[in-house]
C-alpha cells in the first residue's frame, strides 16, 4: 500500500474514531492469495497466511483484527456457493452487530443528556 494512501487512511481513522463510528475491513480476493484457500474456502481460517494478511492490514490500517473480516469475491463464478454465501453473510452479521453497538452507544448517550437537563 502506497505511503500516501496509508497517511489519508491513519488520517481517515482519527476523525472516525472521534465520531465513535465503528470500523471493519472486508479483506476480499482471499482465495487468489492463497492457494489453501483456493482449493476450499472452508479453509480461510485454517490459513496461516491469510491469518498473517489480517494481522498486517489490522495493523497497517489501525484496526483490531477481530475487525478484519475476510471474505471470497464473486468474480469468476456462475453459481453460487454456500461456502462463500457463509463468509459473506457472516461478514454482514458483523457489520450489523457493530452498527447495532453504535446506535446503543448513541442512545445512551443521548439519554444519558436528557437526563442531565
């Protein structure tokens, strides 16, 4: 990743945190990373290589990698898979649970204000 790019991202990261807003990063293509994974999806958490690309885009991006999530794109295929529907679905579930502790904070926040007046 470009040095340039990195800055715009630690920069982008900052004021996000400030807000509060959660952050995921969807690690796609992981099956033309790795060939453990291209001969069977079911194996991307068996992968030490692709355990390792989390670890570094965690870091590089300033995430913790329970927030990397990865994920197999649909770009060759004709029919689907549910292997790949898991992955993908799964990621949407953690999207979903992290938006839904967003707007936990938010109320709170926002009653806990209420009650201060």
């Amino acid at each position: 990743m470009p040095a340039k790019l990195e800055q715009k991202l630690e920069a982008i990261r900052r004021k996000v945190n400030l807000m509060g807003i959660p952050q995921l990063v969807l690690l796609t293509k992981v099956d033309e990373a790795c060939s453990f994974v291209s001969q069977d999806i079911r194996n991307i958490y068996k992968s030490s290589y692709i355990q390792e690309i989390m670890q570094e885009v965690g870091v590089r991006v300033g995430v913790p990698m329970s927030c990397v999530v990865p994920v197999k794109n649909y770009s060759k295929e004709f029919e689907l898979d549910q292997n790949c529907d898991i992955l993908l679905l799964t990621a949407i579930i953690q999207m979903f649970r992290s938006t839904e502790c967003y707007f936990d904070d938010i109320t709170d926040r926002l009653s806990s204000k209420v009650k201060t007046k």
